[in-house]
C-alpha cells in the first residue's frame, strides 16, 4: 500500500530476520481488515523509513533488539530523544529472553510489552487488545502508556 491509501490501522515491523517479517506480516494483516504494515531491517531503516514518511505514523511499531547497524535499544533511545512524546506505542518482539534487555527496553514509557519470537497468534490477540482491535473491529482506539 502506498502512503496516500487511507487505512485504519498502520503498523511497523522493525526485524532483520525477512522470515519474521514475512510472518509478522502474515499475522498482523490478519489482526485488521484495513492495516498497512510497514518493514524495516534495522533501526536505522526504521528512522529513515519514519522521518521521509509523509502518511499517518504508525499506530504500532513492533521491535527486535538483535540487529546490524542500529538494534532495538539504539533506536529506542535515538528515535524518544528526537520525537519526544510522538513516539507510537512499541512493543518488542524478539529472541532476546536477557532479563537486562527486557529491563531497558521496558524503561521507555511507550514500550507497553515484551514479546519473545516467533510471532504466534497468542502475540496477535494481544497486540490487538493493545490497540482496542479485533478482527471484526479494524477501527483502532490508540491507548498511550
């Protein structure tokens, strides 16, 4: 979809891992009828994708912590310092089970979960319940943490 189609729902995948993507698309289009999901490799694919972007922002950006050239943590704390309180909800999805990671990454106000991969259904339902969607009602009511 391009940035000038309307949609309920919008949502960043931010995964070095293109099976994960591919799955994370699978699911997350299945969460919403009208949802856009975006991809990024890495944290600083991300923020280029998020500063040239000219359509809505994400409602939703879901994180890995372990990649190459900018990981989870970097962006995390690149992306609050430049945007401040514009940041979308994040929630993190990712191999790391490190008590340390979870910790860091659970320190930004808008982390709002922590999510080991792979994407499961289970990780759907509650991405869903996190943005007050199902998948009869595809209008989001965005909760800020």
């Amino acid at each position: 979809m391009s940035d000038t189609t309307e949609t309920s729902l919008v949502l960043l995948v931010v995964e070095d891992e293109e099976n994960d993507q591919l799955l994370a698309r699978h699911y997350l289009r299945r969460m919403a009828s009208d949802v856009e999901v975006l991809c990024a490799f890495d944290g600083l694919e991300a923020i280029e994708l998020l500063r040239d972007r000219t359509g809505r922002m994400p409602d939703m950006i879901l994180l890995d912590i372990n990649m190459p050239r900018m990981n989870g943590h970097d962006f995390l704390e690149a992306w609050f310092v430049e945007q401040g309180a514009e940041v979308p909800i994040v929630v993190m999805l990712t191999s790391s089970d490190q008590h340390e990671d979870k910790r860091r990454a659970l320190e930004y106000a808008n982390v709002v979960d922590y999510f080991l991969k792979p994407i499961t259904k289970e990780t759907v339902t509650r991405l869903g319940q996190i943005l007050d969607v199902g998948e009869e009602d595809s209008t989001p009511t965005r909760r800020r943490a």
